[in-house]
C-alpha cells in the first residue's frame, strides 16, 4: 500500500524476512557465484539488501558459494542466537 502527501509517494516500510546470521533454506535452484546452487540447499544470511529486497546467503554444501536470492526463493531454518 503506498500513501500519496503532497502529490509525493510515501515509502512504504517493512521489515526485513530475514537477519543476518539467520539460517535460510532454497526453495528453487538459484545462481551462486561459482555455480547453481541446487533446491533444498541451506545457508547463513550475511547481507541484507535494500531492505530486505534480496539477500547475500553464504552456502557451504553441497558446494562454497555466495549467491543473492530474493525473499520469496527462501525459508526460514532457524533465527539467529536461537
């Protein structure tokens, strides 16, 4: 929903679905740095972009890769400090 003051659009603010340090798992196969990383595959939030827009998820298997994913590719394993 977005709010029009002053014939100007309001920023609509939400939070974040994710921290950093969550732990995420991927709902489909997505592009990492190196290679596809495929469906299934679980990994540490390490950046939060445009908040919450997309985010820097560090994956350690089935293969090393950092990959940006968007909110609705991923799933929430476990919070961070939980």
């Amino acid at each position: 929903m977005t709010y029009v003051v002053s014939g100007r659009p309001a920023e609509v603010r939400r939070e974040p679905a994710f921290d950093e340090l969550d732990r995420v798992q991927l709902l489909a196969d997505a592009l990492g740095e190196d290679a596809v990383v495929p469906k299934g595959s679980t990994g540490t939030v390490v950046a939060v972009w445009g908040r919450g827009l997309a985010f820097e998820v560090e994956f350690t298997e089935p293969l090393e890769t950092l990959a940006t994913i968007e909110p609705d590719l991923l799933r929430l394993v476990r919070r961070a400090g939980s």
